[in-house]
C-alpha cells in the first residue's frame, strides 16, 4: 500500500482518540491528528517513535500500532 493509505488511516483512527498522539521521525515531532503534518513526514524508510498520553492511550497505542504495522512503517511505541 502506499503511504498516503497509511496517512488517512493513521489519522482518522488517531482522531477517535482524546489522547495526544505525536510521532517522532528524526529531530521532528508530529500531531498524527494532522493529515498535512504526517504527508510531509511519512515518507522514505524512517524510523519512527509514536508517543501517545492520554486518558486512552492504551487503546490508541495498540491500533496505531497495528495500523504501523499493517503498511510496514517501522515504529516504536514508546512506553
């Protein structure tokens, strides 16, 4: 697939979330909220850190994570 699936999909079930979820990719932090931030991010074969904190940020982490993985972004959901 490519990264623009990723991007929509990334964002519209980050948007379910009341958590902030950020993604790390270098020395850039971006709101995966953002359909614009995460098209000038996602791209190329980066590493990534998704950090999420919130009152569902279990739940976030778990389907980003699996979203991530379905595209095979390489991430790391930091802890």
């Amino acid at each position: 697939m490519s990264n623009n699936a990723a991007i929509v999909e990334l964002s519209q079930a980050a948007n379910k979330y009341r958590s902030s979820i950020v993604l790390q990719a270098e020395n850039k932090y971006i709101d995966v909220k953002s359909i614009l931030g995460l098209f000038t991010t996602l791209v190329g074969n980066l590493s990534y850190e998704l950090h999420v904190h919130g009152p569902d940020a279990e739940e976030a982490k778990k389907e980003l994570g699996d979203i991530f993985a379905k595209h095979n972004l390489n991430v790391k959901v930091v802890e």
